[in-house]
C-alpha cells in the first residue's frame, strides 16, 4: 500500500514524485520502459549523445529555467539564424510570406473557433492564396506538429500572438535534468520501478494497479503517460484496462490532438555546413534551423557548437504516412533530401555520412505519437482531465498545459 502510485516516468511522473515526496508521502513510480524520461531521450549509440527526443526550450520558460538552476545546469542560447532552402536558392528564412499580413488580421476577427482548414477554405481558397496556405499548413506541421483539419484557431492564434523567438537548450542536456528528479525522488524514498507497464486499474475503497509483474496499491494515483497511450485501442483492447467509471475521462483525452514526429540524427565525418566555404558559398550566415522544400523539410545544426550532428524532422500527418517505413527507406529519403539540401552527389553525402539514428515516435511503443496540439474540443476536454475523480485518480502531462510552448515545460 502506497500513499500514492505514478504511472509513467516522464517529465511529468517524476517532477510529481519530487514535489509529493518533499511533502512526506510514500509513492511508487511505475515506468513501462526499461529507462525514465519518456520522450526525453538520450541517444548513446553515436560518438557522442544526442537528444532523440525533447531537445530546445522554446522561450524563457519559468517553470524550465527554475528547475534548471535547482539542478546546478545550464542552458545555452542558440545564436544561429533560421535559413531557408527553395526552389535551388537559398535565403535567411525571415522574408514575408505573400499575404501573411491579412491572414494575422482575418485570425484576430475570428469569434467562433474552429479547424485551421475550414478558417481558410472560408478566407483564403482563392488561387492566389495558394502559397499561404501551403506555408501555414507547414508551419503548423513542423511546430505543432498538428493536423490543419483538427487544429483549433483560437490556439493557435493565441500562440503566434505570444511566440518568444528565444531559444535554448539545457546543458549538457535534458536527461541530465531527468536525472535530478530521479535523485531527488530516491533522496525521499520514492522507489522507481522500471520495465514494468501497468495492464489495468481498478478502483475501490483503495486504487488496484496491476503490472505484468505484480499488483500493488494506493490511496490515490497519477497517470502520466503520453496521450497516444490514452487514445490507443490494440486488436480492440486499451494499452492499460481503466475502470469504466472514467470511461468519460479517457473519451475526453481522445478529443484532444496527437501530434505525429520522427527524428533524424545524422553524425556526419564533420560539420561541413557550418565550413567557411559553404557559407560563403551560398551567401547566409550560420544556420541553427533549415526550411527545406525537401521530402523531409525540417533540419537543425548544434550552433554554436560544431558537433558534426544534424538533425533532421518531419512531424504531423505527413509523418503518420511514414509511420511504417523501414530504415532503408529512410535512409533513402533521407539521403536524397541531403542531396538536394547541399546540391552533393548521392555517393558523396555516404561516403562522408557515418550514421543515422531514427526515433520514429508514431510507432514506438507506450509513446505513440510526438506531442498533443489542440483541438476546437481541447479546452473543454482539459477542464474534465484536470478535474481529479473522486478525489483519487488524476490525469498529468504536456497535454493539459494551457500556457507553454515547450512539451518539456509543460
């Protein structure tokens, strides 16, 4: 008998076990993987580690910045510029997409919500606004990693309205601040048990956990899993069996928006694309993000460091469309996008590429899916899964968080 049992080992799980530990309460982690930190992830097969999942803080986040100090980490500011790649040219990614004036301005009028594609077939279907809303749509892709035909207007209106162009990332990373709540927890007793999924829960006088190793239980529970796992039905079973007196609560979750990623670590010979030459080359300044009309579109350096890492991203439907892609054929996509990227022969971006990591979070287990966005449905739905039932079981994760643009954060 636990005071309080936490299912999931995330961001999320751990910082409630720090907080509730602190407070005197006897809590067991329950992680289904055989490693913490959810879809934070540090890559140890390369020369060096490497973020496969959560990588920036995107803004001067409190919540983050705090935890980072408590913890004796830093955080270091990317300084390179966004760069775009189109057409064969290349440009600093900050020129004016045709229209995008009065698309701010039709956003702003808007009072009832509803789905980003239904707000421009209703203002922008003319051919001329044909560019706008294919960058629109990719913008919300990439970032929010979200669907247009889902995505709610008034949240994404608000987020374009509070976007801080400041970016960061913890030093020498976020792992280093999984492992802090880790100590912190075990500092109070909290006992952390890995490799171990909850199957079903079942609530009575006290709450029931059932594992595929035991049964334990607890006065009250925390469920921090990703929102794929509360979604996700397997030959018409849920990964975990809730009871039926939260039916409701897991219909609600499936209103909110599960947002699609793969990521691509690419450890090359050297960073080539931060070379004099190259830049010089094609007349831009240090990149830290690239915009590619590439099969994947997304790429970032580590600048200010010349770690010859680059990473490469597809997020939202387009990356459901690849959920089940082998590795040579990403590999072959991924290939000819650099090809085109950097205008080198097939034969010698291999011969200078050393190796690629996917983390292809659609298809990996208790993950199933990047990060939440929202929904025209989202707010009412997060009202209900903030709501604790009877006192004893809470929902926690990114996908409640109203106010951060940053899934670690929230």
């Amino acid at each position: 008998m636990y005071d309080i049992i936490i299912v999931g080992a995330g961001a999320s799980g751990l910082m409630a076990a720090k907080l509730l530990s602190a407070e005197g309460k006897s809590i067991l982690v329950l992680e289904a993987k055989d490693r913490l930190g959810g879809r934070i992830h540090r890559i140890e097969n390369l020369s060096f580690p490497a973020e496969g999942g959560a990588e920036f803080i995107h803004g001067k986040l409190k919540t983050t910045f705090d935890l980072l100090k408590e913890a004796g980490l830093k955080k270091e500011k990317l300084t390179g510029k966004f760069c775009k790649y189109e057409e064969g040219e290349w440009n600093t990614a900050n020129d004016i997409v045709p229209h995008w004036d009065l698309l701010v301005k039709k956003l702003k009028s808007c009072e009832t919500d509803t789905s980003i594609d239904i707000f421009l077939s209703e203002h922008f279907h003319a051919e001329k606004y044909e560019k706008l809303r294919k960058q629109f749509r990719k913008y919300l892709e990439g970032y929010d990693a979200a669907d247009p035909k889902n995505t709610s207007v008034f949240a994404i209106r608000k987020q374009m309205e509070s976007e801080d162009e400041d970016q960061f990332r913890p030093v020498p990373d976020y792992y280093a601040l999984i492992n802090f709540l880790k100590e912190s927890s075990l500092k109070k007793d909290v006992i952390i048990k890995t490799g171990e999924p909850v199957t079903q829960i079942i609530s009575g006088e006290n709450i029931e956990v059932h594992t595929t190793a035991g049964k334990y239980f607890c006065r009250k529970l925390i469920i921090a899993v990703p929102l794929g796992v509360l979604q996700c039905r397997k030959n018409n079973k849920s990964y975990i069996r809730f009871p039926l007196k939260i039916k409701n609560y897991i219909n609600a979750a499936k209103k909110i928006g599960n947002g699609g990623v793969i990521k691509f670590l690419l450890e090359f010979d050297e960073a080539f694309w931060l070379t004099k030459d190259f830049l010089n080359e094609r007349q831009i300044p240090a990149p830290s993000y690239i915009f590619a009309d590439t099969i994947i579109p997304t790429w970032w350096t580590q600048y200010p460091s010349k770690k010859p890492l680059l990473t490469g991203w597809i997020a939202g439907p387009s990356s459901y469309k690849m959920k089940n892609y082998s590795e040579k054929k990403f590999s072959e996509l991924i290939i000819q996008s650099l090809s085109k990227l950097f205008a080198m022969p097939v034969t010698e971006i291999e011969s200078t590429l050393k190796k690629i990591v996917v983390s292809n979070w659609n298809k990996a287990p208790h993950f199933l899916g990047g990060y939440s966005y929202p929904t025209p449905d989202t707010k009412n739905a997060q009202k209900l899964l903030m709501t604790p039932f009877a006192d004893s079981i809470y929902f926690t994760g990114e996908y409640l968080a109203e106010n951060s643009s940053s899934t670690v954060d929230a």
